[in-house]
C-alpha cells in the first residue's frame, strides 16, 4: 500500500500550509478577530476567504464543472488536515462542516438545474447552508427510523411539520438540506428536501448554548409549521432519503477526521515549543523520561488516526460506502483529538489552562467530536454489527 502524496496533493498541502502559517495563525493570535462565539469574526474572515478563492485553494473536493478543484478523498485528506492547523483554518477555504459535506452531496445527487439553483451560491461562497436531521426526544437522533417531523404531499408541494435541534450554522444559513418522514415504510420512510431561508412556514425557536465554540450560525432548534417546498426542491427519489444520508455522512464523517489530525498537530506543536524550553530539575521537560512517554503516545496515536483517515479514504474513492473504514476512523481520531489536547495542556502546566494559547479552545471544541455524526458506541455497533456478520472476513486483505 503506498502513501506517497501524489504530486498535485503535496504542492497543494504545502501552498494551504503556507497560507495558514502566514495569514491565518498571527491573526487567530489577536482575540479582537474572535466573533462573540469564539468562532473567526465575518470582519477578518471576508478577506481571507477573497485571498484563498484567488489563490486557488477553494472548494478542493468539488468536481471541476460544480466549481471545485476535483481533488480526490485520497488527496483532500493531507489538504484538510494542514488547514486545521488553526482553529480557523478551513472556513477560509470553503472546507468547514457543514458546507463541505452539504455541497459534496449536492454535486453527487442533484440534477443539474437543482446544482445551478443550490449549490452554485455554496460553492461560490455567497451563502452558507446546513445540514437537518436530529430532532429532540422522542425524535431522530442516533437511530434515524424514528423520525417524526413529516412531509405531506398536496399537490405538487410537500408540506412540513415538525421539530429539529442541534443544527449547524442554520442561523446564518440560506440553503437547508431536510429530512422528512414521507411513508411509514422502514426502510423508504424518509426523503430529501432543499429549501431556502426565506420561505415562510419556519423559524429557529432557540440557538442552544454549548460547551465548546460555535460554528458560525450556532447550533439551533427550529420548528416546521406549514413549510411549503414544491416537488422539484425534492433531493433524489421519494424514500431515498437514508441513502443520501448514507452517502453524505461517509465522507463529512472522515473530512471530520482529517480537520481533527490538523487539531491534533496543532496541540503538539504548541506543546512542543513549551517543553524544549521550560526547564524543571536541572533539565528541559522534553528530556524526562516521563514527558517523552506522553508525547510519543501521541505521536503514534496520530499516525494511526491518519493511517486510519487515508484507507477509508482510498475505500470511499473506489466507490465503496467504507462503513466499517469510516467508524473506525471517526471513533480512533475522535479520540487522538481528546488525548493530544489533553496531553498538550498538561504539558504546558498552567499556561495549558490559560487563554494564551489556543489549547484551551481545541479542549473544549473537542468533546463534540464523540458525539457529532454519530456517536462512538453507535460506530463501535457497526463495527461489532459487521464482525458477527463476517467473522474472519472482517480483517480480509481485499
Ligand atoms: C456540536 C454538534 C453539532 C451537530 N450538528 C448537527 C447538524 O448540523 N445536523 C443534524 O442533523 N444534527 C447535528 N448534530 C446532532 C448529532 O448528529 C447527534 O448528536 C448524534 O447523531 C447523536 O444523536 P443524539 O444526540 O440524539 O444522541 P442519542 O441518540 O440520544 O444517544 C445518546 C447517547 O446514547 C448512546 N447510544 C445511542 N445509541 C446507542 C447504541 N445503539 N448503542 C450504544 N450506545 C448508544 C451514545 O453514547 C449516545 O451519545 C450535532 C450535534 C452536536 C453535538
């Protein structure tokens, strides 16, 4: 198995990691460019994301003709993981939850007039769009059969009612990708709908506080009440909405796991720095024994994350659904991010815990990452759902 970067993904990574080096990092430094969630303020983030679209690093998963770059999942992977080397790296070049998932779906599953009309403005980076699945109890949430919110068909229109939460970026978003139940059928209960902000029928009833820093437009709950969406804002056939979702959340899963190693690094780097200097007993910290331990376990925790990342992404590039690759990947790299935060501010003593350096924001970020697009137990089942399935198969060479 080779994973030699191919030629177009390493010139590429090493242009992002100049570009996060030079224009991205000195100002995540100044907390005056921080919006009021902790996320990059619009201010800043205007002409950065101008610098990128002109530098040629926008949009890279998209196909040529839906305006992207056409790099593989294969090749993404070393991009996203350098852009994350800041907190506010990939909003910058188009590569953030839950645009990027949103638009790579869109560009595999819509017909061409619904791209002109969806996803054109995302890729361009004139509106943000979001992702509605969850809903509270009793609702969809791990196990999406459940789904209550429905979508009648009256004539040609489908109308909505129903409760969401949790969803990403919907108070800054203009384009939403929903889930409906359509059918009682088990297997072909659900479709997909696009609609835009401005249609009447909805509302966000709360920006729901969270632990960590927000994505821009928070994560909401909204209620449908009569929203009307005609039948040709419909994704894909009626009932074929868990297969879109199934489509869309093998590769959002693992760019997640991609942005997340760069977060990892990150925490290492700043670790790094603190302990080839700081001296306790007549040594650095990097000299004792005990310190090389912490850092080496991260070190290799993060190999294996990107080992992990690369295989799954060389699954889902030949075309396959890489279930088994993918839960692997987002529980092992979910929880290299936990480890090397964690590790990088026990390291760096009570400058780990303070707000001069970003650890403190990477920590809390982080909890998120066991529980968003799946939690870990829901991966480990797959996993074990799939062993009793194939036995021996399950490790096979093919
Ligand atoms: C920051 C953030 C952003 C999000 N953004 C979006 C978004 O944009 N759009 C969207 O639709 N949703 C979004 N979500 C929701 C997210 O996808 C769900 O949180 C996730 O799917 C888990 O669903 P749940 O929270 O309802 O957990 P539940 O289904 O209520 O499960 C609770 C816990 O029970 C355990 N559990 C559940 N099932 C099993 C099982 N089979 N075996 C063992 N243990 C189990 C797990 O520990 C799990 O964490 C977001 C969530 C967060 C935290």
């Amino acid at each position: 198995m080779d994973f030699t970067l191919s030629p177009e993904a390493e010139e590429m990574r090493l242009r992002i990691k100049a570009f996060v080096d030079t224009h991205i990092i000195p100002l995540e430094a100044d907390r005056s460019n921080y919006d009021e969630h902790e996320n990059i303020a619009e201010e800043p983030l205007g002409p950065l994301k101008a610098m990128a679209k002109k530098e040629g690093i926008w949009s890279l998963s998209l196909p040529v003709e839906d305006g992207g770059l056409g790099f593989s999942v294969v090749d993404i992977a070393p991009c996203y993981e350098e852009m994350n080397r800041s907190i506010f790296g990939p909003v910058c070049f188009n590569a953030s939850a839950p645009d990027d998932g949103n638009m790579r779906i869109l560009s595999q599953v819509a017909r061409p007039d619904q791209k002109d009309k969806w996803l054109r403005p995302i890729a361009n980076g004139d509106v943000r769009s979001s992702f509605i699945m969850t809903e509270p109890m009793p609702g969809a949430g791990s196990d999406p059969s459940v789904m209550r919110t429905t979508a009648v068909k009256h004539g040609d229109k489908w109308i909505v009612h129903g409760t969401k939460w949790f969803i990403t970026g919907a108070a800054v978003a203009k384009h939403f990708i929903l889930l409906a139940r359509t059918s009682d059928d088990a297997r072909r209960g659900l479709t997909a709908f696009m609609f835009h902000a401005d249609q009447p029928g909805w509302r966000i009833t709360r920006r729901i506080p969270i632990m960590g820093p927000e994505e821009h437009g928070g994560h909401c709950e909204l209620e449908f009440d009569g929203l009307e969406i005609p039948d040709e804002d419909r994704l894909m056939a009626v009932g074929e909405g868990l297969k879109l979702t199934q489509i869309r959340l093998g590769t959002a899963r693992l760019t997640h796991c991609m942005r997340w190693l760069g977060l990892s690094r990150r925490a290492m780097e700043i670790a790094r720095d603190y302990v080839v200097q700081r001296v306790s007993f007549g040594e650095t910290l990097a000299s004792h024994e005990g310190v090389q331990w912490m850092l080496g376990d991260v070190a290799m925790a993060i190999e294996v994350g990107r080992l992990l990342t690369m295989r799954a992404a060389r699954r889902l590039d030949e075309g396959d659904f890489a279930r088994k690759e993918v839960s692997m990947a987002k529980i092992q790299v979910a929880d290299t991010l936990h480890q090397a935060v964690d590790t990088a501010i026990q390291l760096n003593g009570a400058r780990g815990y303070s707000k001069d350096t970003v650890l403190e924001w990477i920590y809390r970020y982080a909890r998120q990452a066991r529980l968003v697009d799946g939690a870990s137990e829901v991966h480990k089942m797959v996993l074990a759902r799939n062993y009793l399935n194939e036995g021996n198969d399950f490790w096979s060479w093919r």
